[in-house]
C-alpha cells in the first residue's frame, strides 16, 4: 500500500491534473492526500464556497484533504511554501508525489511546482501533472484512467463556481483531453505524465510470484 | 508476471545498459528476452566468439536470447529491421521494451532505436537505456539495482573480448556510472532510462490489497 | 490567394494532419494541393482502393490531388524524394507547405518531413503538423478549425480501409483532439502546427484598410 | 485592422525588440500601443530624458505609448505586474501581444515575458520577441522588415542616452542581426519571434476573396 | 594567468562542482577567488563551523574566499544579490566565472545562476556546474581533473558537517560522478559543465608558437 | 601545436561555418586540415571548377585539403563515410574537428554531422559550426574572428560559381551574421559554436606561467 500526495494551487487544479489517477490509486489500495495551498481567495467564488467544494471533491475522490492556507495569487517558492510542503510530505510519509508541471503561465503553478520539487529533494517518485494554463508540455508517463473517468469529471463538478465562471474549467475540454493523450498512450482514457523523478518499484510489483520460475535459456532459432 | 524484451544492436550493448535491470525483473518473476540485432561482425573479437560471449551473458541474467542476424556497421532503420523487432515483440508478447536511445554517435544504436520504436507503435511501455556513446541523455526513470549491480557487472564480464580491446567497456565505469546515477535516484546503484512511452499500470500492483480499504476523508488540521 | 500545398507519406496522413486547415484555406479562397508521396501499398486496403479513397477525400476538401509514386514502408530522404517535393512546390508555385513532424516513429513521416524541408529550403512558410505516431510535438501555432471539423471527419471517412482496421485512424480521436488543442488555442476546434519556418505576411493582410489611417499618438493616463 | 500591443521592461526595449514590426502593422492600418513597464529609472540617462526619448520614439513609429510606472531592477512577475498589463490589453482590446522572450539574463525581461504571458492567459496571439540580453531563442517566426528597417533605427536612435552609453544598444547591430534573421526567413530584414502561442487567422486575410473560386479536383499527371 | 571567479550559494556547494577545476586552474598559474553567497546557516552544521570549514576548503584549494554575507534559504535573483556578484567580478577582474547550473530543485542555487548570468552580462566566458540537486544538465564541456581529484575530495572532505550529516554530499559520490563524466570526456576523471557563454581564447595560448610556422597546402592523395 | 581538422560535405561549407576560426588557429600556430567530403557535383559550377575554387581557398586560409570523393547530394550516414572521416582523423591526428551542425535542411550537412561525430568517437573535442541551411542553432562557444573576417570573406569569394549563382552564399550575410554573433559574444566579430563535446585543456595554455605563483589566501574584507 502506497502513500500518495498530491500538490495543487488552488482548489480543482488536482482534480483537474490527476483526478482520474488519484481515484485509480485509491481502486488499488493506496492512501491518497490532497495538500491544496491556498484557499482560491480571487475567485471565481467565496472562499467559503471553494472550501465547500473542494471538500465534497476529496470525498469523491475518497481522498485526505489538507489545506496550505497560503494566499492565491500570492504564492511564492520560498522557504515558507517549502516547509508547508515539507510537512505535509513527512505527514503522510509520501511514496509518490504529484504536482503542477513547472512551465505554466500561471504564476502559483510554477511557484507550487518549484516549492514541491525542493521540498522532494530526496523522494524519488514526482510526476508532474497538466493544467489548462500549462504552456510546454512534453508528457511520456501516462496512467490509464478509462475505469476512473467518470470520478474525475464528478469530482471537477463539485467545483461549480469554476464550472461556471472560469474558462479554464470545462468538463467537455477534460473528456477531450483524456481521450487525445488516452490515443498516445494506445489506450482509451489516460492521464499524462512528465516525470521530474521516478524510481520504477519492479520488485514490489510481484511480491506474490513464484521466486524461482526459470525462464528458457539459451539461442531460439529467429521466425 | 511481465514479459520483457530488450533489444540491442551488437553483444553487449543490452547488459551495459539495462543489465542491472533485466536481473531485477527476473527476480520479479517476469520473463526477459534479449534480442541482438547483429553478430557484432566488427570486432574486436570473432563472430564466434562473441556469439559465445553472448550466450553466456544471457545465462548469467537468466535470459532467453534470440539474435537478429543483421550485419554490424550496417544496421538501418528500415522495413526489415522493424521487422525483426516486431517479429521479436510478437513472439513473446512483450510488455515491456528497452531499447538504446536514439541520440547516440554509433550508426547501429541509432537505428536500433527508431526501428524499435516504429515496431512497438502499438506498445505502451518503451524505456531508452543509455550506452557510453549516447550523446544527450536526460533520464527521469530509475530502476533500483542496487542488488544487481554484481549480476550486471558479472554479465558484461563475460564480454572479455570487449573489456579487453574496447574503451567504451570498462567495468569501473560501469559502476561509478551506477553510482552516478543512483545518487540522481536517491538510492545507492540505479540504471537511467528517458521513457519513450510508459503506461504505469496501478491497478496490477496491489492486487492483493484489501478492496474496501478507507482513507480517512475530511480536512485535517495543519500541522 | 494564396497557393498551399500539403506533403503526406501515405493516402489519410494530410486529413489527419491538417485536413482542417486545408479546408480553411479552401474557405479563404486559396488553392490547395495534396501531395501524396506512396500510394499506401503496405495497407490495410488495397493499392486501388487506396487510390479510390483517397481521390475521394481530395474532392471533399476540394482539392488537387497529386501522386508522388514512391513505395510505402521504402521512403528515402534522399535526392529522388526531394525531386518528387521539389517539382510539385515548383509546378503549384506554393505560398505555404504542411508537412509530418520530424518526430516521429514511422520511418516514412520523418523521410517526408525532412525531405520537404530540404526541398523547401528557399520557401518561407512551412509548417510540421501531427500524426497519431508523432513522438514529440510541442505545438505553438494553431488554425480554428469550428467550422471545418465535420468537412475534415468527412474527408476522414473517405478513407475506409483504414477506418475500418487501424488502430491509428479514430474519428473519435480526431474530434478529442481538435478539441484538446482548441482549448490550448483559446478556441472551439484547432489543429495544432510547429513552424519550421513562418514569415508571417502583415502587409498582405489589409490591401483594403485605408492608407492613411492614424493612431492617437501621446502618452495616456495610465488607467 | 488589428490592435497591437507591445510590452517591453524598460524605455528603448520594444524598439530593440520589434520596432520594425510595429511599423509594418502601422503600415497595414492595424493600431500600435507600446507599453514600457518601467521609467528606466536606473540608467544611462535619466528618468526624464528616458521619458523624452520613449516619447519620441513612439511618435517615431506612431504608436500610442502606456507607461507601466513600476520600477527599473525591481520589476516582479506578481500579480500587480499582471495586472499592468492585463489593463492595457482590456484597455486596447488586444488581438496580437509582442514581449521580451523569457530566457534572458535581464531579470526584468523575465518578469516582463512572464506576467505578460499570465495576462494574457485567454489571448490566442502572443509573440516573443529578443533582446540584446536574451540567451536562448531558437526562432521559427519571422516579419519582414526590409521596408521599414530605417524606421526601426530613427525609432531607437531616438534613445540617444542609451546609444551613447550603453553596450547593448548599438545600431550597428540592430542592422546586422536584421539581415542575420533576414537570410533564416529567406527574405532580406527580418525581425524574428517565437511563438507562445498564435492562431493563425486564414479566413480573415482574403475578405476580398471571390468566394466560389474553384481548384481543379481530380488527379494531374505526376510532372 | 586569468583571473577566475567561482560563485556558490553556500559553503561546499564550488568544491561540489568545480573543485577540481579551480585546482587546475591554479595549477596552471590562475588566480581564483570563489565567492560564496551565504553563510549556510540553514545547516546542518552552525555558521561558525560552517565559515571554518569554508576558509580550510579555500586553503586546500589555494583560492581567495570572499563572502556575500546574504542569507541561506533566502536568496533572491534580486537586484542586491546581482550586485553582490558584481563587486566580487569588478575587484577581481574575472576573465572566467563559474557558478551553479540554473535547473536546479534548491532556489538558492537556482537564485544563484541567474543573479551571476545578469552580473556577467558583458563577460564572456560564463560556465555553469553541477549539483547534487540540479534537475537538468547535458553537459558538453569538460575539464580533465585526473591529476586534481585528490585535492577536491580534500577541499570536500573540510566540510565535516556537510559529509556526516547531508545526503547530497558524499566523497563515494563525487568519484563515482567525476569517473562518470571523465569517461563521458573521453578521460579518466572529469567535472563536466554546460557553458552558459564561452569565447574560447585561441590565440592567447601560444604565444610562443612559431610564428611562421608553414602548413602544407595543396591536394594530398587521400589515404 | 594543436592540429585541426574542419569537415564538410560541400566545397565552401567549411569557409562559411568555421573559416573565420580556422585562420585564428593558423595565425596561433595549429596546423589546419579540410576535408571535404564530396565534389559539389550538383553545382551550380562545374566539378573542375569548384576544385580550383576549393584549392584557392585552402591556399587562402594557409590550410591542406583533402578531398574525400564521395557524391554531392547522396552522402549517407554509412560506414564508407564514417572510414574516411576516420582517416583523415588518424591521418593529421587531430586534437580538435569542426563540422557541420546535425540539424540542417540539407541532407549531406546531416550525414556529414552524424558520420564524423561517430568517427570522432574517442576523441575529445568536436564542435558543430552552423550553415545558412542549418535549421535549429543554439551556440554557446564563440570564437573572435574580428582579426580574421577579411580572410574568411576572402577564402569565401573564392567560390565565384557559389557566390554568383547560389542564395546561399552572401558576403553580406557572412558579415552580418558575423556581427550578430559577435555581439552575443560580447566582442566584434565571431564565429558560434555548439559544442558536441569539449575538453578545455587548461594546463596547456601556461606552460610559461610561474609554476609557484600564490593566490591570495584568507577571507578578504566583503567590499
């Protein structure tokens, strides 16, 4: 059982970067944390209602919810924001962590981003995650989430004051892009990834699989 | 259980670079087969010679080896060696793939690399290994090998006509190279790989973790 | 009017590409020319049912079609394919040219995109558009293809044989990823493009604004 | 017509940077809006000889001026940056956005491309420009300018404080990487840009177009 | 002799990535300064350890040691910091700078790069060096410190609270990596750089060369 | 004494990437070698006249020529390519090889790249100089040519068949790029590099340089 956190700016950038992932996490067993970091101040919406939301989002999601309190549009990659992340990673003795990818036009995304590959200095799974508002994204991870679909988009909804105001936002566009990187990944619905750092646990993989199986040694003949 | 299939151009390219890993998934229990596109006809070394070479390395990684019967110095990536390749990834339904990533000074390496990716198009897990005539490299993807490094080191011994004779193998490289990298993983020994393509499959992994597991669901204080 | 031509490897690869924006120029008043390079003989389908389909997906986007006769799975960068590019740029005296992205794991689209490049070499407008194979592709330009999506499934359609039996060819995933990259674009429907080489034509713009028209010339109060 | 704006850190940056371009959308009816961020309070020069010869300038190349009224070595790509610019682009009805490149080692260029890129977030036409202090920049789009380089140079000439004192602003070189980028577009002056993103408008060019204009359909003989 | 200037956020981070560098430089009759920016008060470690071990490492290395007495943890690329960096390249007249690779997950070190590539802006020879932390290096430059690596892993070994309490610092490490580039160098042990701006000084190094030293000219036969 | 090696695939490419460097590396005393790989048979000029034109330029540059006899316009990647190359390596036992940059239009700039890259395996200092074809160039090594722009226009206008017939060869442009590189080089004239690997020998430059000579030790005095 793994211990999974992810980073997010503001209330619905998780969802929106790896809510499918996050509830295919969940389906096998794993622990999932949210650490938002700033409670969404500028709106669209009342920071009650974000609050509220992104409640109702985690618990689609069946995931922790762990609030930043840090200030939206105000938030910086320093050591400030570095600790909160610190904390939370140490918290929940996190084995995978995602975050916002680093080129972004949005200047609390590339902090969050920032902030957590520091604060993950010596962890050795973090996957960066898309957002509407990301600018250079090149992905070549992907986690398969066709049987995760629907949560996701649920989970987004909860988000209504984004679904209704915000541009960034719109449940058609997720479907869309899901299916795009679902095709690169030759499967149907996918997430993508880019990975800052990840250590593949082969051995943890097979823990159940007989020890000793022999594969056939030796020169076939080539077809 | 996994199938593997690593794919290089000459004897000895497939345990410089990903040997530590290949040991590691046959400790996982999965399947590896080595495909060796040519017979390494340029020496240093006889082609029977390095056939024997070959053959050895294989078994000391427990791995079948199937050979490509193509010509060193002369590997193109063209129809007939994507259709080795394919042929290679049919025959033992590969899971996964490595191969040598395409920036690289040797001819051969090049053109194993994009004949492998233009034969696993419909693949979805295709990892480049790096050889010491790569040119550019940024790996994100790490294995473990720390337990392997002596299979590895052992099986690229059994190349004695290359250690002898070749500068690019060298096995104090070999493992400063390992540790190199390891650092980068926060581990002790790691191999490095760029992903071509990777579907992390979550689901296969906990299949024994109990279903209904429940993460706690609320907002937590901060710390 | 401007005179576009459109180079592709096989019969279906110029729809996937920018099938849209060849519509869009169609729309715009300009002239267009696909430039198929092999007749597709590796299939599924057919040589002659290739040749049928795709003649008939030149008369839904109104265009000309011309045959570059070279041999699926066997195209060479070299001199004979730059000729084939070369003497179809010269005889459609073209403005602008979309090609393949370089990146890309079928060995036919990188010989068609590097052989246009070199055959374009003292053209000023060329852009690399994308396949279902491309490997890397990091889009900054866009054309709004709203109103011409459907006449691009169409021309899609035409192509039956692959429809019917490549995983590469999903109207489904046509329309995901118009989608995907329309909201990149801040649009409905896009088709995404790399520039190799764009000069973009101000003056050409506005033959009808008038001449003299003049802009309030000061320093404003800053709001 | 067109509304333009052009965003530059410090007083002589926008000439530096599209100077020539701007005068080319004067020339094509379109209006031109420059907004300088700072006063260029830290020199050469003083603030208001600085004001004087940006004045000048604009008038120079008749564009409308904005001043930003931040401060020179202090600027910050925070949401007050942003929201300078997110004024000027409303204020103007921006529809094409010109800003320094976002490698440079200038660190007020920095936080000029970026806040501008945030500002910008659902604009569908922004263009990086370079400057003397730009360190990375691999062009692909280009403006001719060969009709209006002398523009260019009057317009930074008029920075007289600027050409007399400081190494970065030296006319001579303004001639020489016009032709340098000038040869890459296969045209004489150029200008060059990388594209953050640009949707190309294909149907607004040729409002002028018969609308029934018809391409031949059908299949040429092959030259 | 040239003057070289070495620029580190904190104490051990300049032996960490050039230490042999500056060893052969010395050893090649340069002078070197290596100016460290904070005092590292972070830790592990207090500051006066951490200014005793500094001092003893300059020692070793036979270099001047100049403070920037800014803080640990809060670097900015601010325009202090540039200043800072500044006063240290006038009083020294550095020929050549060294300083952190800008990709890096530690914002000090990041801070670092980008305050010195702005000091330097009129310098020619810029070179950035690796980190433990740093994210992304392809480096293409290299000096051979075959004959120095003794006397880096001495200049690191002063920093005994560095190497018994830091994961990121360990001697094992620092010859695993230096082995790593010397064979990437096609050396034995190598630091290896990525040259943010290099003029490589031709004429300078034989000053002693004949003269009129005549080469053939003419058609020889080949081989 | 160092010894140079510059390759190209066309007689007058080595004078229009690296002719500017070559004279510097006579005027320090290097011996400077050309080989050109083919005899620039698809003109425009004739075989006998663009030998003459090559043989007048080496004699400019004060430089050997050799001539490698393989075909204008069908150069490859291959073995037989790579030979040569090697030949000419062993031959002048070169300590530095200029070539063509690999991202290029023209297909032989391409083959000349990755040929001479492969055969220059084991050594370790290769640069990439750029073409007017070139297509992607980031340079970081600069070499000040302002002693030695006459020279290489000189050995340029040497091929009066290129100059007076080709787009591609424009003493204008050699000038104007010259600058521009100069500029970014903060010096007059100079000719870009990109390094595909690069030794910098410190030790060989001061031979002369008092072997004792002592840097200041201690902690100066912050400014």
């Amino acid at each position: 059982m793994r211990s999974v956190l992810a980073v997010g700016a503001h209330p619905d950038d998780i969802e929106l970067g790896c809510g499918g992932t996050l509830a295919a996490h969940r389906c096998a067993g794993d622990t999932v944390t949210m650490l938002v970091l700033t409670g969404g101040q500028n709106g669209p919406g009342s920071c009650a209602e974000r609050r509220r939301e992104q409640e109702r989002a985690a618990r689609v999601l069946d995931a922790v919810l762990i609030w930043g309190r840090l200030v939206d549009c105000a938030l910086a990659p320093d050591a400030a924001t570095v600790t909160v992340v610190e904390n939370a990673l140490r918290s929940v003795a996190a084995d995978i962590v995602y975050v916002h990818a680093p080129e972004d036009s949005h200047q609390d995304h590339r902090a969050a981003a920032t902030a957590t590959l520091a604060a993950a200095r010596h962890r050795n799974r973090i996957l960066y995650y898309r957002s509407p508002s990301t600018t250079e994204f090149n992905p070549t991870m992907y986690v398969d989430i066709s049987a995760h679909l629907d949560r996701k988009v649920e989970a987004i909804a909860c988000h209504r004051t984004q679904v209704a105001a915000s541009a960034m936002v719109d449940p058609e566009v997720v479907a869309a892009s899901a299916r795009h990187f679902g095709a690169q990944a030759r499967t149907r619905y996918a997430e993508a990834f880019v990975p800052a750092r990840f250590v593949w646990d082969l051995s943890a993989t097979h823990a159940d699989a007989p020890a000793g199986s022999t594969a056939l040694v030796g020169t076939l003949p080539a077809w």
